[in-house]
C-alpha cells in the first residue's frame, strides 16, 4: 500500500557512498529495520538520524538493486520483510550497515502501520541519486 512518507540520506549515508565510491571502504547498506515513536515525537526523517526512535524486531537482510526512475542507475533500492513479534504501530524504517547498531543509511517516517503479532510487512526504501 503505498503512502506519503518523508525519506533522507543521512550524513553518514553520504560518507557510506563516497566510501564505497574510492575502494569498497565501507559495509554494504542492506539491513532494513523497523521502529515506532516518530509519529508521538512529531519527527521526520532528518540528515542526522543515527537511530530508529524505537527500534522494533530483528532487522531483514533486504536485497538490493539498481534502478531507473530518471537517469539510468540513479536509484539504489532494498526491498526486506520483517514479522512482527507483537502488536505495533510501526511508523520508522532505516536502512543500515549492520545486523545491529551500524551506521543509518536511509531513515523514513510515514503514518503509523498498525501489525499485530504474526503480520509481515515489506518495505521498498528507494536512494535517488539526484
């Protein structure tokens, strides 16, 4: 279901490319990881986000790949399910650099996505290289 959310390349997503860029220098941004408190704390996705809020559920190794939406190659995309262990109200994702801690990558804020215990939601976090 798609739905309006507020999407960033953090500063040490930026520092991952470049990185990555000059020699593979940097782990490969692919974990994605879900949380629940941005919409109480009235935050978006900022730049400096180093962490979900509230970190919830194991992190998916997602699978990456490249796409096209304006230039050839401008879109880094990681696509990941993760199952609730209990009722949530996920309303954060991120895509780091690790299975735990690691560095933020991409962090997200949309509405609240209620799950209860069992649900699976995928998540599509898409990098647009403009």
């Amino acid at each position: 279901m798609p739905f309006s959310a507020n999407v960033t390349i953090t500063n040490t997503g930026k520092n991952t490319i470049s990185n990555r860029l000059v020699a593979n220098a940097a782990p490969v941004p692919k974990y994605i990881g879900i949380g629940t408190g941005a919409t109480s704390a009235a935050r978006g996705a900022l730049p400096t986000d180093t962490a979900l809020s509230t970190e919830v559920e194991t992190r998916a190794t997602g699978t990456q790949s490249i796409e096209t939406q304006t230039t050839t190659g401008d879109t880094y995309t990681v696509v990941g399910t993760i199952t609730a262990s209990s009722t949530r109200a996920v309303d954060e994702a991120a895509i780091f650099d690790a299975t735990s801690s690691g560095n933020t990558f991409v962090s997200a804020t949309f509405n609240p996505v209620n799950l209860i215990s069992g649900d699976s939601i995928q998540l599509t976090l898409k990098s647009k290289f403009q």
